[in-house]
C-alpha cells in the first residue's frame, strides 16, 4: 500500500474532486471515457483523509460537491478527450496541460509514442499523483515529463528545461484552472502561453455564465480555503474577455456552443443558451 499525503485544504484538493468524477464516469456501463487510474487516486486520497475525524468530515463534504458538480464536468472531460485527439489527428506532437491535476489522458488516451506531453501543476499535487502513479505503474502512451510549478510565477523556463520546443505547435489545455487563478494573472498566462507558441498551436477556452454566489460554489471556496480567493482576483476575469483578447493577441477564434458540442453525449447537460460554449483559438 502507497503512504502518501494527499491535498487537503488548498486548491490542489479540488483535483481530488474532480478524479472522484471520472471514477464515477468510469464505473457507469454508459461512460463516456474510461479512467481506470481516477479510482487509484480516490482510494489514496480516501484512505489519507479518513485516517482522521476531521480529514473524514472533509472527504465527505468533497464527495457531496463532487456530486453536485458531476453533470456538466463529467460531459467537460469528454469534450476535452475530443478536442485533444482532434489536435493530435491535425498532426499535434506536443501538449502541455495547464493545472493538469489528476489528469491521466497521458496513459489513458490514443496518444503517438513520439507525442511531448507536459503537466504543470503545483509541487503539492505532484507529491501525492507522482507516488499514486508509481505504485500504480501504468505506461505512458506518450513523453510524459510533469512541471511542478505555480502559474503565478515564471513557469516556461521549467517547461523549456524540461524539452519543451517552441518552435514546433502545441495543443494547450485549460481545464478548470484559469478561473482560480485571477482576471490579470490568468491573462499573464495566456500572454505567456502566447509567446510559446508556433503557428498551428491550439489553445480553448469556455466561455461560461458561472454564478459564483450558488451555494455549491460558496462550499468550494469554503472547504478549498485560501488561495481560491487570490487577491489579484478581479471582476472582468480571463473567461469572460478570452475571446477579444486572443483575437487581438494572434489567435483566429471560432466558437461552439455547449449545447452544440453535448448532443451526441445523450446527457441531461443542455442549457438552451447559445452564447455558452467552448471558444477553440489556433494560432496565425
Ligand atoms: C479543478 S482542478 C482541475 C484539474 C484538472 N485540470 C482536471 O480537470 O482534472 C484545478 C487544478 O489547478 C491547479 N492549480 C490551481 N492554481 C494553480 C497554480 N497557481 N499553479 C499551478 N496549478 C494550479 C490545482 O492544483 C488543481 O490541480
């Protein structure tokens, strides 16, 4: 059995959230996507939290948002698989996943033996997935390298260090992480991202209508704690201006509604509002 320590508190705890997700996907006979590896992961962070009462009470208050959550970001992950092996097929050879959390699409996907695959995350997350991992020993489809690094501060030395080629396109992905991280430095990502990029590169972003003030957003920022309320966080976020700003920054933009994109899902997901969707952003 793995002794590791898992995220308890901290925004790196919601990447536990969302692997209980695909472990419930995963284990549903209509799934969309298989995750063997997210039900590793769920198990050692179970154990972890459960060894106190307090780590115990916190596991179930996860479990009850991962719940409240499940539909819409069940379908997101799906979506995401589509859009990455959409990339790879249009002759992708690098991705770098931003935030990656508990992603396992390296080992999980149909990826090129000679595909560059980079996550970045926080020192914290790594310290428990790494550990998960090697007990698990699953084998990478692809060039699997992780960055622990915090997107606030310089993280493309480590990326370059690490292999990464500018000079060649990259599929980036933003899964869940630009909306904790703040309207400036959530730009200063994208600005950053944007340097790093060769014609051809891709990058997505939702364009979403979130109510923060519902309650299951306020019991994320309860248990989570802290940094979720970063105080370079402003109104005015990267979500809601992405679209201009990649336009003005050298990207060409297209947009596909949600509901557009979850038709063939067969899910209860549809919101009937055609100005919500996923703005996919290739660069000039
Ligand atoms: C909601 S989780 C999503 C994880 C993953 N993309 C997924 O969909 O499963 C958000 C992730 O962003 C990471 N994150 C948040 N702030 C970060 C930062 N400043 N630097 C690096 N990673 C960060 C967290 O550690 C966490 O893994």
């Amino acid at each position: 059995m793995t002794e590791t320590t898992a995220p308890m508190a901290g925004v790196a705890m919601t990447a536990i959230g969302v692997a209980v997700i695909r472990a419930r996907e995963s284990a549903r006979p209509d799934r969309l996507y298989d995750d063997p590896l997210a039900s590793r992961f769920v198990e050692a962070a179970r154990r972890f939290y459960t060894a106190t009462p307090d780590g115990a009470l916190r596991w179930e208050r996860l479990e009850a948002l991962a719940d409240k959550f499940f539909e819409g970001r069940t379908v997101g992950v799906r979506l995401v698989d589509d859009r990455m092996n959409e990339a790879v097929e249009a002759g992708c050879r690098q991705i770098v996943v931003l935030g990656a959390g508990l992603d396992t699409r390296a080992f999980r996907l149909a990826l090129p033996a000679n595909l560059r695959f980079f996550e970045i995350d926080l020192p914290e997350l790594f310290a428990f997935k790494e550990p998960v991992l090697a007990a698990a020993n699953p084998t990478p489809r692809c060039i699997r390298a992780v960055i622990p690094a915090d997107l606030r501060e310089n993280w493309s030395e480590q990326l370059r260090a690490r292999g990464f080629r500018e000079q060649e396109p990259t599929y980036w992905v933003e899964e869940g992480v630009l909306g904790y991280l703040g309207g400036e430095t959530a730009l200063r990502v994208a600005a950053t991202l944007t340097e790093l990029s060769a014609p051809g590169s891709r990058f997505g972003a939702g364009r979403f209508r979130v109510d923060r003030s519902q309650e299951h957003y306020a019991e994320l920022g309860r248990l989570v704690g802290g940094e979720h309320d970063h105080p370079d966080r402003v109104p005015g976020s990267f979500e809601q201006d992405a679209e201009q700003w990649l336009a003005a920054h050298g990207w060409r933009t297209s947009f596909r509604s949600w509901d557009e994109l979850v038709a063939p899902l067969d899910r209860p997901v549809t919101n009937g509002d055609p100005d919500i969707g996923l703005i996919e952003a290739v660069r000039e």
